[in-house]
C-alpha cells in the first residue's frame, strides 16, 4: 500500500516537473523581450519616478558647436576650460536638440550599474519580474494582479521605461512627438484603466486602514485646490521632484525658469547669506570689469599716439629717401617695438580666464601677441641682425648679362625682371635663373637656419607651440592649413587644365626636345624669375592671338587722363557704391605721382597714420590700363581704413592678414571687366563676344590662379621647416617637391642641397608671410 501510495506520488511529481518545465519554457519565451534589462535602481528609490536635473549627472551632455566630440569627465568641452586656449568667446552650449538617454535616476553611475544586471546574464531563464513573483520579498506589490498604483505603467518597478516592451507595442515608436510629455500623450494610457481616485483599493491607504477617506480638494494631501490648481502642501515642494505644474506661492507663473536652476540669481531657495555673497561678487566683476575697460581705454589712447608718431616717421623716409631720414624711422621703429613689448608685459600679468566680456578678452588676446617683439633683448638683437644681413644679400645680389662677362651689376629689379618676361632664348633665361639663385640665395642658407630656431622661440614666448602656429593664428582657424589644401582640392581641375593647355602651347614653341608632354613644366620659361605669374607670356598662350585683351591705355592717353582723374574716376565708382568720398586730407597729404625734386619708393601703398582721419596713398602712377586697376585696389584699402576707424586701435586692421587684399583684389575683379571699361567710355566697340571674353578670363587666370599654387607650395614649406618635419638635410629638396606637387614645376637643371632656391625670394629672407 505504501508502495502504491509512493509511487501515485512519483508519477504526480513526475508530472508537475513536466508541467513545470513546459511552464518555464513558454515563460522564457514570453520574456524574450525583456532580455536586455536594465539596472537595479539604487536603494530608497523603489516607486518614484527617474528624475533629471538642469546640468546634473542624469542630463543629456552638451557638446560645443565647432567640437570634434572632445568632452571631459564632467561633460564639459575642454575646449572652454582655458580661455586661454580659445580665440573667441565661448561656447554657449545653447543647441535646441540634445542626445537622447534613459530616464535612469540621477544618482545611477554609467555603465554596468549593479552585479544583476541581466544584459550580462543573458542565459538567465527567467526576468526580474518572474524572479519577484516567485522569491517573494524585494518590495513587490503582494496582490499581483493589478498595479502598484493608479498609473503606473511598469508593472515591474525593477524595468525602465527605455527597456520596458510594454511601452512598445505601438511599432517601436515611444513618442511619436519628442515636445510631447509622457503624462500628455495619450498612446500611452489607451490600454490603461483611467485612474479613479474613489476607488475602494486606491493604494494611498492600503497600508493604513485607519486613515481617512482621499479628498482631492484637500490641500493637505498635495492635491489641487479648485482656488490656486498649481499649489501644492509645504510637503510636496521638494525642488528635484515637482512637475512643470508646481508654482510656489510667489512664483508669478508655472514653469518660470528662474525656480528651475539652482544657479539662477533669481533662484527662491537661495539663502540670505548667498545672496549676500552673490550680490557682493557680482558687485566686484563689474567693477573689476568696468576698470580693465578704463585700464585699455588708456592704452587705446596711447597707442594710437605711438601707432602715429612712427607711421608718419616711415613715410617720411619711403616719401623722402635720405640718411637723415631713415635713421628718424629706424628710432621710430625702435620706439615702437619698444612700446609694444611694454605693453605686451602688462597683458600678459592680466588673468584673461577672468575676462568674462568677449570684447575686453579679444583686446588683451591680441594685444599679448607681438611676434618676435616678445623675444629676450639679446635674441631679439640677435634675430634682427640675422633678418638684416638675409636683406643684404638678397637686395645686394647682382649677376652679369648673358655672354657679355663685363656688363655686370644687373639687379633683381628692373634687369632681371625685364629678361624673365620679355626674352624667348631657353639659355638666356636659364643662365638668369642660376645665376640669380646663386648669388641671393645660396648664401643666406646657414643664416637662414639659425633664424628657423630664433623664429620658433618668438612663437613660443607667445604662447605658441612653434612658428607655424604663430603665423596662422590670426585667421582664427584650428585646421587652417587642411582649410586651405581643400580650398586648393576644389581649384585643382581648372588648374590642371591650364597647365595642360599651356605646356602644350611652350610644347610648340619651343621644341618637343625642350619640353616633355607628360612632365612638369621648367620653372625659367614661365615669364617670371619665380614661376607665380604667367602673365608675359600671353603672347604665346593667349586662345585668340588676333582678338587680343583688352587694353585701354591708348584710349586713356587719347581722353587726356592723368593720374588725379583716375584717382577721381576711382573715388565716383566707390561713391556709386554709397561708400564714403575720400577725406579733404587725403588729397592735400597723398603723393600720387614722382617729385621730381626727390627720390621715392615707389611701390604703391596705401597708409593709415591711426588719427581717424588721416589717410593717404604713395603711387608713382602712370596712365596705363594696369595702374588704372592698381588705383583702384589702393582706394579699396583706404576705404576699409574708414569703416573701421571708430574701432580700438587692436581691432583697427584686416579681419586676418589676407582680407585687405582679398577686397582689393576683388574690386580689381569688377573694375577690369570688359562692361565696367565700356561703361566708362574706354572701349568704344563691343567686346561682348566669345572670343574676348576667354582672352579676358584667361589672361586673369594666368595671373591669379596660377599664383595659388607658388603660394601654397612656399607656405606649406616654412610650415614643415618650422615644425621640423624637415631636417635642414633636405631643405632644397623639400622644396622642389612641393613645387612639383602643388604646382607641376620642376627647376631647368638638377638641383642639390648647397642650393637654397626658397631664399632667391624676398619673403623668405624678410621672413614674413606670404599666405595672404
């Protein structure tokens, strides 16, 4: 009997295992969803609602525009940590869309949250919900068939509303409307039973049979009075966790963002002691403030004063060319730098993360920037000298004629420029081109080497990593150097058409022995002792050789200009524009033509003397069709001095140090066009026609796109020299492949490293940039 007995009871437990197996497996199956849970929620936070605070642990991180995703530990950019680091003001983080992440409570760390977390038990066969229904005690509501309370829609209090399934069966989409809160969006509670505050088992007294009935018109129970809907009880006014419909009694509306941050000067829970202290700091920023602005106001002043004095000594020496006269500018100029470094040592003792007005820091930036100024006096005195011996070579350098040995002393300008652009013999301009490398730059290359080093010291006493960085600074750009190789990228398909087209045209002229069809071209043949200007020899290139360019200087010279009609004609076509007419001192103090009774410099330029009303122009101009245009693109620069002189004297300058020639230059563009020549009478025929247009569209890329790369190749050289990617080893062979890269030009013979070519030009032995 008690063996019939114990085995009916085996075949029972038999049975309830099977069932209980089958059971388990159509659980694990329902609850595959529900496979990657979420973390436990910390203790003491059961029941309540994730909460997020303004700039708190649990908030979205905001990144800068601008930022390449560079965020420290805290979330904020490091990008704004130094203002020093900075060119600009800063960020203000103010994007309307932030990153989307789970309502995890705030005081949940990142990541791995707990040791139970199930996304790394992926194997386990049953969820939390199913371990608390079965375990029994972690706070799990005992009647299981129903909510926890009215609303809730988890029915596991362990499961955030991100990885809860049950708020996706809609397709997958949450909230269809991102501005639209949880409370408000009705897709949410369509399968919900609407919450019945009579009810008999409302869970607010379940755990209090003897408490009184709920009364929502009860202030006392955080409800909501019908005479003010947004009040709620002393007990119910916990800041970090009110919805957007709390007021506080003298709140003049819900939702006002003064009660929102804590750090807000209007914030209502702020003791008396901190306002006190934030009334008293602000007190003293703005006096603080409010003196550093007097403080540059002042040394506005005296710049000016000293930007002036030797302004006015320069011109009198390049109007005025004398011994007497240059040893005034170079006490000027001593004076000035002089000035400078004073100043510079005051900005630098300034505190600029401090600054907190974006015009007072860009003052004090710039004004702690002075180059090689900045240099201790005996390597300032050392760097000058070296600077000044390069100029001597290079201004001293004179070779002989071609096969006459004793017609010597042939200088850069006007000799040598003449024979690159007019002459046609291949060893002519060959022997020029040796000759001129051998005597100017050859002999600057262990100077040249010691200014790298002295130039990358000046960098660093500004607060740069090296030279390169110094001299890109001021156009405001991290990556100005990638800037500039995409800008080139997207020119590239025009150039290599040109130089296609003319390699062809040199092809024919000079013979295929001389020129190869699929090499680079020789640099000496170019028109020019550099390559950067292909314009002299149009006369081999030009499209249409019987419909030249247009040329207007015959038609000048017949109409009787001369040089003050065409500053007027120049001064009408900016007044056109509703630009300002030149200053009454502009035309009584400029020298537009030579004095005869005196010697001059005269390369155009145009002069800012830093009074505000003082502007001038030196030209020694003559009535051609090319100083016509020239003319003009000095106006253009006067008429940036005048736009800006209401200006500090720090910001009285270029946006960068290519923007005042990008604005003349771009003048130049509009005034040289063929209908702006017709409007004015010079050309009385009509040039509207296919053939003149491409003469004059290629005429100007022979002289302005064929530039770009020369450029590009000079400054990505010094770039590379000055963050010593090149060793001095390889100088001269650094130099002619980028040439080649950029620019598909080769030197006329073999070239070896006792050759320095870069020297032969001026920017490199006066070390200035040549970018702009």
């Amino acid at each position: 009997m008690h063996t019939a007995r114990h085995y009916t009871m085996l075949k029972l437990l038999i049975k309830c295992t099977i069932g209980a197996l089958f059971a388990l497996q159509s659980i694990h199956c329902e609850a595959d969803p529900q496979l990657n849970l979420p973390p436990l929620a910390p203790p003491g936070l059961e029941g309540r609602r994730p909460v997020t605070f303004p700039n708190g642990d649990a908030s979205p991180t905001r990144v800068p525009l601008g930022v390449d995703g560079v965020v420290s530990g805290d979330g904020s950019s490091v990008h704004d940590r130094s203002r020093s680091e900075r060119f600009g003001p800063p960020y203000d983080g103010d994007d309307d869309e932030e990153d989307e992440r789970p309502n995890y409570p705030a005081q949940q760390p990142e990541g791995r949250a707990n040791d139970y977390d199930r996304r790394d038990r992926q194997d386990s066969p049953y969820s939390y919900n199913d371990r608390n229904r079965y375990g029994g005690d972690r706070g799990y509501d005992r009647n299981q068939n129903r909510e926890r309370y009215p609303g809730d829609r988890s029915p596991n209090p362990y499961v955030s509303d991100v990885d809860n399934p049950l708020l996706y069966r809609d397709g997958g989409d949450r909230n269809r409307n991102r501005y639209v809160s949880d409370v408000e969006n009705p897709l949410l509670y369509r399968d919900r039973t609407p919450y019945n505050p009579s009810r008999d088992d409302d869970d607010r007294n379940r755990d209090n049979p003897n408490a009184r009935p709920y009364n929502p018109n009860d202030p006392s129970f955080g409800g909501r009075n019908p005479p003010d809907p947004n009040y709620r009880g002393p007990g119910q006014r916990d800041p970090n966790y009110r919805d957007q419909g709390f007021r506080e009694p003298g709140q003049r509306f819900p939702g006002d963002d003064r009660t929102r941050y804590a750090d807000d000067p209007n914030y209502p829970y702020r003791s008396p002691e901190e306002e006190r202290f934030r009334i008293e700091n602000e007190r003293r920023f703005r006096a603080e403030t409010e003196k550093l602005r007097a403080f540059l106001t002042e040394i506005d002043r005296k710049s000016s004063l000293e930007c002036s004095l030797n302004v006015a000594a320069q011109w009198n020496f390049e109007t005025n060319i004398n011994d007497a006269t240059q040893v005034e500018a170079l006490a000027a100029q001593q004076r000035y730098n002089d000035f400078q470094r004073l100043l510079w040592d005051q900005m630098r003792r300034i505190d600029q993360t401090k600054i907190f007005d974006d015009k007072l820091y860009r003052q004090v930036r710039l004004m702690s920037i002075i180059g090689p100024s900045a240099l201790p006096p005996d390597q300032l005195d050392r760097y000058n000298r070296i600077v000044n011996d390069m100029l001597a070579i290079f201004n001293g350098a004179t070779i002989c004629a071609y096969e006459q040995p004793f017609e010597c002393g042939l200088r850069l300008q006007p000799h040598l420029k003449d024979i690159m652009a007019k002459s046609r013999d291949w060893n002519e301009l060959q022997y020029t081109w040796l000759e001129w490398r051998r005597k100017s730059g050859r002999n600057m290359r262990d100077l040249f080497e010691q200014l790298v080093d002295l130039t990358n010291d000046a960098g660093r006493v500004n607060n740069f990593t090296d030279a390169a960085a110094y001299w890109t600074f001021p156009y405001e750009s991290r990556n100005f150097r990638e800037e500039m190789e995409q800008v080139w990228r997207e020119i590239l398909p025009l150039y290599e058409m040109i130089h296609a087209y003319v390699r062809r045209k040199l092809r024919e002229f000079y013979g295929p022995d001389k020129i190869n069809k699929n090499a680079p071209l020789p640099d000496h043949i170019l028109g020019d002792m550099y390559g950067q200007s292909w314009q002299n020899i149009l006369d081999i290139v030009i499209p249409y050789p019987g419909r030249s360019f247009l040329e207007v200087t015959p038609e000048m010279q017949k109409q009787g200009y001369n040089p003050l009609v065409m500053f007027q004609i120049a001064e009408e076509f900016f007044v056109s524009m509703n630009m300002s007419a030149m200053p009454p001192d502009f035309w009584a103090s400029s020298i537009l033509t030579q004095p005869p009774d005196r010697p001059i410099l005269c390369q155009p330029s145009s002069w800012d003397f830093c009074t505000g009303k003082d502007y001038r122009v030196k030209m020694c101009t003559q009535v051609t069709h090319k100083d016509f245009i020239t003319v003009h693109h000095e106006l253009a620069h006067i008429q940036y001095f005048l736009n800006y002189r209401n200006n500090p004297k720090v910001f009285r300058d270029g946006a960068n140090p290519g923007f005042h020639e990008a604005i003349g230059d771009a003048i130049s563009l509009s005034v040289a066009s063929p209908k702006h020549l017709q409007n004015l009478g010079l050309v009385q025929k009509s040039v509207d026609d296919t053939a003149h247009d491409i003469n004059f569209l290629f005429s100007l890329a022979m002289e302005k796109v064929v530039f770009l790369p020369f450029a590009l190749a000079l400054e990505a050289w010094r770039y590379d020299v000055f963050s010593k990617r090149v060793r001095k080893e390889q100088y001269n062979c650094h130099w002619w492949l980028l040439r080649e890269e950029y620019g598909g030009v080769k030197p006329p013979v073999l070239r070896s490293e006792l050759d320095f070519d870069p020297g032969a030009k001026y920017h490199v032995a006066a070390n200035i940039p040549y970018i702009k």
